[in-house]
C-alpha cells in the first residue's frame, strides 16, 4: 500500500479550511478572520476593516427589474452583527446617479438581513454601496456589478387609444379558460410606486386554478414602451391566488397589462386596461 506524504495530506487540510474561513486584510486595520458561509457567495470587508458583508443573490446574479438578496454581516471579531442598521444604495458610478427607489431590508437573525424591491431600471455598469451602522459605529462595502444584463429590447407598437377602455379589474382570457380579477395594493393606482397585485385565476366552471405559471407584460401603447421593471409573481396562495410584485408605471395615461398563463387547463392571455392618472 502506498504510503501519502504527510505535506500533502496538510495541503488538503489547509485547502479546506481556506473555504470557510478568509483572512482580510485593509489599510486602516490588522489582519482579521471572517467566516464565508456560501463557496458561491460575494464577499467584502468594509472600507475600514470593522465589518464583513457576504452577499448571496436569489439568482446568482444581477439584472435589469427586481432584485433579491441576503446579506451576512460579521464584526471584526467575526461575530454575527444583529439589530443593525443597514442600507443598500443601486449606483451608476459612470453616470454619477442611484435611483429614487428604495429597497426593503428586512432583518431575519443571525447576522441576516434580507433585501427585497432592489430595481435596476436598466442594464450596465451597476454598483451596490451597503453601509452597516451598529452602536454609532459606521462602515462601508461597495459592491461592482461591471456588466447587469439587460433583457432583450421588445418592439412596442404606437397605437391610437380607444375612446372607451374597459378598466374593470375582471376579465375573461382571449380563449375564454380563465377568469382572472387583479387586486392593487395601493388604490387608486398612481405613478413612480412599486406595489404588489393580488391576482385570482379560476377555470370556465369557477374553480380555482393552482399551480399556473404566469408572465407579466406591460405597455404604453401610445407611446411605444413598456414597464421601467420586470415584475414577476412572488408568491403562491390557496384558492387560485398570485401575489405579482414589481408593478410601477413610470408615467400617465393608457396602460395595458397581459397576463399570460399556462396551467394544466392550457395556455391562454387575459388583457386588463388601466387609465392611469
């Protein structure tokens, strides 16, 4: 039997260790230890050393719409940093702005701290400035995204608005499969705000249909474009009911929002009008 040398066997050792534990080093501090929770996961130590931000994205990466992530946050001591105060700042720094809309974070022990309603109106060079403050002790990492993928530009159609919309919340699908009613979750519906629909689908007879795959689709069709943000549903409830998140109109007037869905009952696409003031 073949006798493994003692070096390698420690270079092994030492590989893994190495996957689970990071030495960072700044200019301001000495070297400290910090826990890496995830292989995949992006991970930076504040500008002075007092922190240390592990960010996991739901998707692995950024993009053009609604974001979602989790940020572990450790001290110097690399203990979990709780009841903290943390804010996530989207910024183009080739275009020197951020944007209007804040995302939500939601603390949920440990050292975790969900992020949610994180909008990227556009694609490109992004960078995410998360600021940690605890006990009057503040400190910054910055995150850089060089490259936030644009979806595919989609070809909007300049139409002439009708004379009369039918903006009722309940309409019937093209192939008459579904009966779908949207609910809002600000009323009236306003410009420049993020919300939420509640959507309830049920078949030809009234019953509830679960377990559809829904895709959004916006536009303007007076004016030829879409929706600033790429809204997705969220959530699944009992009794045929959706939660849609990323709802925003970024102007007035005439929208049109399709719903397309596909269930075991088939494919099909209701179509809902909005005057919006």
């Amino acid at each position: 039997m073949k006798k493994i040398p003692l070096l390698f066997i420690f270079s092994i050792f030492l590989i893994q260790g190495c996957l689970s534990t990071l030495t960072e080093t700044n200019q301001n501090t000495s070297s400290h230890k910090f826990t890496r929770h995830y292989k995949n996961s992006l991970f930076k130590l504040t500008k002075n050393g007092l922190y240390s931000v592990e960010m996991v994205l739901k998707k692995g990466m950024l993009k053009k719409g609604t974001n979602e992530l989790n940020l572990i946050v450790h001290n110097s001591k690399n203990q979990e940093v709780v009841e903290a105060e943390v804010t996530v700042q989207p910024w183009m720094p080739e275009m020197g702005h951020g944007i209007d809309i804040e995302p939500v974070i939601k603390e949920k022990g440990g050292g975790l701290y969900h992020v949610t309603n994180l909008i990227l109106p556009m694609g490109g060079h992004w960078e995410l400035r998360i600021t940690i403050s605890k006990d009057k002790i503040t400190d910054t990492a910055i995150f850089d995204f060089p490259k936030v993928a644009a979806s595919e530009p989609k070809k909007h159609k300049h139409i002439k608005r009708p004379e009369v919309l039918d903006t009722t919340t309940s309409q019937t699908s093209e192939k008459g499969l579904y009966r779908v009613t949207y609910v809002p979750s600000i009323q009236p519906l306003r410009t420049n705000t993020i919300h939420e629909w509640k959507v309830k689908i049920t078949d030809s007879n009234g019953d509830p249909v679960n377990g559809a795959r829904i895709k959004i689709e916006g536009d303007m069709p007076e004016h030829g474009h879409g929706l600033p943000t790429e809204p997705e549903v969220v959530e699944e409830l009992p009794g045929g009911e959706y939660i849609i998140d990323g709802m925003n109109f970024q102007m007035p007037g005439w929208w049109v929002i399709k719903l397309h869905i596909h269930s075991t009952t088939g494919m099909d696409t209701v179509t809902f009008q909005l005057d919006i003031d």
